[in-house]
C-alpha cells in the first residue's frame, strides 16, 4: 500500500493528448505512437507541474505541442512507459528541445525488442539506445515503485493475475544474445493520487489492463480509481474476449475510461457496447480533466 501524500493545492487532473493515431483538428500531425501531457488544475503554473508521458515514434508530438501553445521547455518530468519506438521515437527530440528534463524509466528500456510480423519476419521496434548514451545525465532508472512528485506514482511489477497472452503475444526481447518472449518487465503505469480518489494513466497495457488496475488497486488500496487513461492494446482481440474483459472492468466501477492508441477502433466500438458513457476515446488534440 503506497503511502499518503500532502497533495497540497492538487485539485482535478487534466490530460491533453499531444500526438495519437487519430486527428481531427487542422495544422495537426497523427502517427502511431502515443504522448500525453498530464496537469494538476488549481496550482501554480510551476514546472514540476507538467508531466509527458510517452513521446510518440517521432518528433510530430512536438509539431502538434507548439499549435497547441504548450510550451515544451516548461515540462520538468516525462515517463516512458515502456521501449516500444511508437512511444520513445520522440525521446531525442524532446531532449533537444528541453535539456533539463529528466526522464523516468526502467532500466529494460535500453534492451533491444523485436516484433513479430504477419509474414514472419522480425522487425526490430524498440528505444534507440543511443539517445540514452548521448544524453544519459537526464535519465534515472527505477527499479520500484517511484512518486517523481508530492502524488504522482510511477508504478513497476504490475501484479500478474489476469491472463495477458494476447498483449504480448509475438513480442520478444533479447537478452544474453538470444531473443526471448517479452513479458513486458519495463512497463510502468502512473498514478496520479487525489483526496477522492486515484488516476491511472498507461501507454499500452502489455501486462494487461485488468492486472494494472488490480495493482493500482492494490498498491492505493481504500482509494477509488476516478479515471483510467491510455491504450488496452486490444486490436485484433476476438471480440467475446474483449465483452469479457470490458464486463471485469466494470467491476472496478472506474468513473471515467479514456483509450486511445492500440486499443484500436473496432475494439473500442465493442467496448462502448458494455461501459456505456463512462468510456471515450481520445484523439489528438483532446483533453478531459477528471
């Protein structure tokens, strides 16, 4: 159980969705990749206060953050929440742009990943380790259970309770010299710890989204989740499986579901058949504050 936090002036999270595959608004770029731009509303407009999580495959979230007119310079802290290039590609960008951030990851980031196509080859699709030679100062890797600010949790070891075969399914990653299954030990998941309640915001759920909000449960127990915020990696889950997993959600009785990126968009469709107006989803561009 994590402890408790002062919170002092925290009132409502907001998130803006800096670059996904969707767009709908002009002079915007879209990829597949995720960034999310996290506030706490009702303090001071301070550095600390801004966290990125996630920086798309390229430096387009940049592109959409200036049209946006957030000002990339005054974020102090980013989460990778794993090393996929769809969610580091914009890593050497940010930091060329803004020197002083410091980047929050595990260690498994700087292992080489790979993905297994449809036709069978294997593509190599993970961090370029070389950004991290270049600029290893603004780095710190974590081996646990982090809080980067007075209540904001970047969580490691997701809980493994509920089957996740089909979110890692054709993913490997090399270790020793010999490419092995991932099990995704590098994903981190944040949360954002309020008076009433916790946010849990993810990048693509590899461990799977039950057992992340089993151990957000866990880890804040007595707190309600408010809100979760990210992608399910469900596109091309047979979609019995997805009505399953959206009925086991329900039971944690989240009051806002917010996905995006991987969770795709026929799978968000049968989603919405079961959670109703508590889910949504977020393109680039949007922003909700919960």
């Amino acid at each position: 159980m994590m402890k408790e936090s002062n919170m002092k002036g925290a009132k409502r999270m907001r998130v803006q969705v800096l670059i996904e595959n969707v767009v709908y608004s002009r002079n915007l770029v879209a990829e597949h990749g995720l960034s999310l731009l996290v506030q706490r509303t009702g303090m001071n407009d301070m550095q600390n206060d801004k966290l990125l999580i996630d920086t798309g495959q390229s430096g387009g979230f940049l592109r959409n953050a200036k049209s946006m007119g957030i000002e990339i310079r005054q974020i102090g802290k980013a989460v990778l929440s794993h090393g996929h290039y769809d969610h580091t590609g914009g890593v050497r960008a940010l930091l060329e742009e803004n020197k002083n951030v410091q980047v929050y990851a595990r260690k498994g980031i700087l292992d080489k990943k790979y993905a297994i196509r449809r036709n069978g080859e294997v593509e190599e699709i993970g961090f370029d380790s070389g950004v991290y030679d270049v600029y290893k100062d603004n780095f710190i890797l974590i081996e646990g259970d982090t809080e980067i600010e007075d209540g904001i949790f970047v969580i490691t070891d997701t809980d493994m309770i509920y089957d996740n075969e089909f979110t890692t399914k054709g993913f490997l990653v090399e270790k020793g010299g010999e490419m092995i299954k991932d099990s995704f030990s590098d994903e981190v998941f944040v949360v954002v710890k309020e008076k009433d309640g916790i946010n849990v915001i993810t990048g693509c759920s590899h461990t799977g989204i039950l057992n992340i909000l089993e151990t957000a449960g866990r880890r804040f127990a007595g707190s309600k989740i408010k809100s979760v915020v990210g992608g399910f990696h469900l596109r091309g889950m047979p979609e019995a499986e997805i009505l399953e997993l959206a009925q086991k959600m329900k039971e944690f009785e989240i009051g806002r579901i917010c996905t995006c990126h991987c969770t795709g968009i026929n799978e968000y469709a049968v989603l919405k058949s079961v959670l109703k107006s508590s889910l949504c989803y977020l393109a680039t561009n949007y922003s909700i504050v919960v």
